[in-house]
C-alpha cells in the first residue's frame, strides 16, 4: 500500500505520525502515572507534599517546585512544598523523573517511627 | 572486506544500508576517536576539555534529569511557531510591495531601514516590553525570518515574465487568478529560497535569543553550562543544535524543496546523501 502524497513527503509525515503517536502515548502515561503517584494524596485543599528525587534538584526541578507551592527546602533526597496548587501538582507528578509523592504527614509519621 | 555486510539487500534487493550511509557513519567515528585522542594526547582538565564519554555521560544525565527532553521540546515549539509567523508576515508583505506601488513606495523604505537593525539589537527593548520567555523569542527569531522570506518574494514576483500576466488578462482572467495561478507559483523558487534562507537565520536566531532571553531551550543549556563550568553539557547542548538542524533539513527544508522546486524542473536536485 502507497501513501497517495508526494514521495518527497512520506518521510516527514510519517515522522510527524509517529510523533503525534508517541506525544499521545507520552501524555496517557503521564496521566496515569500522575494519578498513581498522587493516589494517597487529598486534593481538594492545597496539600503540603513531599517530593522524592533520585538526584539532587537543580534550578529546573526548584523551578518546578515553586510552581507548584512554597517550596520548603531540600534534604535527604526529599522536597518539601507546602501549600501546593492541585493542577500543578497533577503536572508535576506526570514528570518521569518524580520518584515518589507523598503528603508531608505522611512523611513525619514515618521518620517519627 | 567482502561487500556482504555493507550491502545487505532487502525485499526490494536494495541494499539496508547505502554506501553514503556507511561513510557517513565512518565519518563520525572517525571524528569520536579523533576526539578522544586528542583528549589522552593534551590531558587538559575536563571542564576545560571534555572527553567523549564525560559528553555522553552528561547527556544520560540530562535526559534521566528531564531537562534535555524539556530543554529540546521548548526550543523546538519555539522555532516552528516563529518561522511560520515570519514566513507569514514575509509572503504577505512580500506579494503586497511586489504587486502595489501604493504599499511599495509607503513600506519601501521603511522595511529597508528595519532591515538593517539585527533582532539582537531588539532583544533588550523586547525584554523590557514583553518580559523573558516565549513571546520576546518568538517575535525576535519571527523578524529574523521575515527579512529574507520578504525580499525572496519581492524579487520572485518582480521578476515574473510580464508576458505570462498579459495573455493571463487577455484571456479574462482575475486579479486573484492571475496571483494564483502565473505570478505565486513563478515566484516559487524564489519565495522556497527565502523560506530556506529564513529558516537557517532562525535557527541561529534562537540559540541566540535564548541565550539572552530565556530560562529553557538549548540555547539557554550552551549558556547555562559555560557560566557554571559546565562544558560537558555545553558540548551536549552544540551536538543537539547540530541534530535539530538535521532534523530540520531533512524534515522540513529538502522536501519542501522536493516538492515544489526540484519537482517543478525549476532546479536541479543536487542533494546528496550529506
């Protein structure tokens, strides 16, 4: 089966599909991912979170992080935002370099234990 | 070397991997060992002279980061939304002087003024006006584009045969359809010139502009990287200037001309495999 464009073009658009495939798959997953990560987390009041990084944060993840509330600070591998805006939460968290997050009682209980 | 390997046919009988392929890639290893050579034979610190494998190490790191993907994704949409919007303003403006005297005469002059103040000149006055970010790039990298799309189509539509628009008009044909039909597409090779020239500014334009005027795109990883010793991520940051602008060739800039130009018989194909 031939594509009825010009030959010149077929590489281009089907470059261009399989971008829009792979910019459309990227987004599911974000979602879906987006939605596990924030799975214990209530929404509905601008929660204070905990962000975990495999790496130390640098000017582009600090960013990030004051989009998305007060950022607190840095230290064992953790981020603390408080005050954090849902949406950008939700965006935040379909990044696949979030490790985990999780709300900041959450996090005290278990370094209190 | 048997000619088996280089040569492996496909369904078609046609060989995988052509010839041209095979240099290419020869050239680039040749240039990689060259490179880490270089780098055992000076033995310079590697924030001075990064190594192949510090590059490459940095790349991972940048990419298990998000900030390449990010960096690249930002720069891309920035190019694309300001070369359609000078290739825009250039062909309106263009075909505007080349068929009015009115709008030639009143623009004339002015155009050929701005045409002289380079968009670097602009970018602190658009930073002060609009701010850091998308909208300052985009007019900037759109202004740079304009100017040679503009003056490609000028030249393009001045210098259709006139002989084409008069048997065109005796035969009863429109304004509109004397413009679609003779003078666009005479000025074609002119205006896909324009349009390429265009493009290679603007891509210079935008490592440029985001040097000075953003806090993402690769422009802005190249600047980033040498102010904070960084040049393993510089280098990073050239190399993918040096892909996208494949990318850009091949995607965009050769089929264009494929389809129109070269199709068209108005020039001959000369584009190798490079």
């Amino acid at each position: 089966m031939t594509l009825p464009i010009h030959p010149a073009w077929r590489t281009p658009f089907l470059t261009v599909i399989g971008l829009v495939v792979v910019l459309i798959l990227a987004a599911v997953v974000g979602r879906i991912t987006s939605a596990r990560t924030l799975a214990g987390i209530d929404l509905a009041d601008r929660p204070d979170v905990v962000v975990s990084l495999s790496f130390t944060p640098e000017r582009f993840h600090l960013e990030k992080f004051q989009d998305v509330g007060r950022y607190q600070g840095w230290s064992d591998g953790q981020a603390v935002i408080l005050s954090s805006d849902p949406e950008e939460l939700r965006r935040l968290a379909r990044n696949y370099w979030i490790d985990a997050i999780e709300p900041h009682e959450v996090h005290n209980d278990k370094l209190d234990k | 070397m048997t000619n088996s390997t280089n040569n492996l046919p496909n369904m078609r009988g046609r060989p995988l991997v052509s010839t041209a392929q095979w240099r290419g890639t020869l050239g680039v290893v040749s240039i990689l060992v060259a490179w880490q050579f270089s780098v055992w034979v000076i033995a310079l610190p590697a924030y001075f002279y990064p190594a192949p494998k510090d590059v490459f190490s940095a790349f991972i790191e940048l990419m298990q980061k998000g900030i390449l993907l990010e960096y690249l994704s930002d720069s891309a949409v920035r190019y694309s939304v300001s070369v359609a919007t000078g290739v825009g303003f250039g062909l309106t403006f263009g075909l505007l002087i080349g068929l009015s005297r009115f709008w030639s005469r009143l623009l004339g002059p002015i155009i050929n003024f701005f045409y002289a103040i380079v968009e670097v000149a602009w970018i602190p006055l658009l930073v002060i006006w609009i701010g850091y970010g998308f909208n300052t790039i985009v007019i900037a990298i759109a202004y740079v584009v304009f100017f040679p799309v503009l003056y490609n189509t000028l030249t393009g539509v001045q210098t259709v045969k006139l002989v084409l628009i008069n048997a065109m008009q005796t035969l009863g044909a429109t304004r509109w359809q004397v413009l679609v039909t003779v003078i666009i597409p005479s000025a074609l090779p002119n205006i896909i010139t324009g349009f390429r020239v265009g493009a290679g500014f603007a891509f210079r334009g935008l490592i440029f502009a985001e040097m000075i005027a953003a806090g993402s795109g690769i422009g802005f990883l190249i600047f980033d990287g040498s102010t904070t010793r960084q040049t393993d991520r510089v280098v990073v940051g050239m190399i993918m200037m040096g892909v996208m602008w494949l990318l850009i060739d091949r995607l965009l800039l050769r089929p264009v001309e494929q389809a129109t130009i070269v199709r068209w018989g108005l020039v001959r194909n000369q584009g190798g495999n490079t």
